[in-house]
C-alpha cells in the first residue's frame, strides 16, 4: 500500500506538463535510480520532475519492483520503447 501512496503523485498525468513528460521520455531510464533520472529532468521544478518521473512509473512505460518499498533509491528495471 506505501508504494500506491508514493505513487499517487504521478496518477493524473493529464495534469503533469507535456513538456516535463516528453523530457522524461528522452532519457535512458532503465539500470538508473529514481533520483538520478529526476536529477536528469534540468530546467525543471522539483516536485514537476518527481511527478513526472512516477507518472512514467503509473502509465507503465518505466518499471520498477513494486514487491519492495519505494524510495529515491529504487531502480529502474526497465523502460518500455515510445516515439518521442
């Protein structure tokens, strides 16, 4: 249930700036952290890049194990290919 709440962030990503989103699609996600790839999303807001970054968790195109809590620290395992 934790991880649905840390989650919660990202469910509406019809409120999550498409420019923010489309960023997030540009990187390579997969074998990084939560964190580095939020550090990645430059010239943003904080909390906008943290939303995007779970927003790409909850639409499904990153995953992560969702069997363990989620942090920062959680990896990416892996990142499902989309047109940019």
């Amino acid at each position: 249930m934790r991880n649905v709440r840390f989650l919660g962030a990202g469910r509406r990503v019809e409120r999550i700036s498409p420019e923010v989103m489309r960023a997030a699609r540009t990187i390579a996600a997969e074998g990084r952290t939560l964190d580095e790839v939020q550090s990645l999303l430059t010239g943003f807001e904080l909390g906008l890049a943290r939303r995007a970054v779970l927003g790409m968790i909850w639409t499904g195109e990153w995953q992560v194990d969702l069997y363990v809590p989620m942090s920062g620290a959680t990896v990416i395992e892996r990142a499902r290919q989309t047109a940019a």
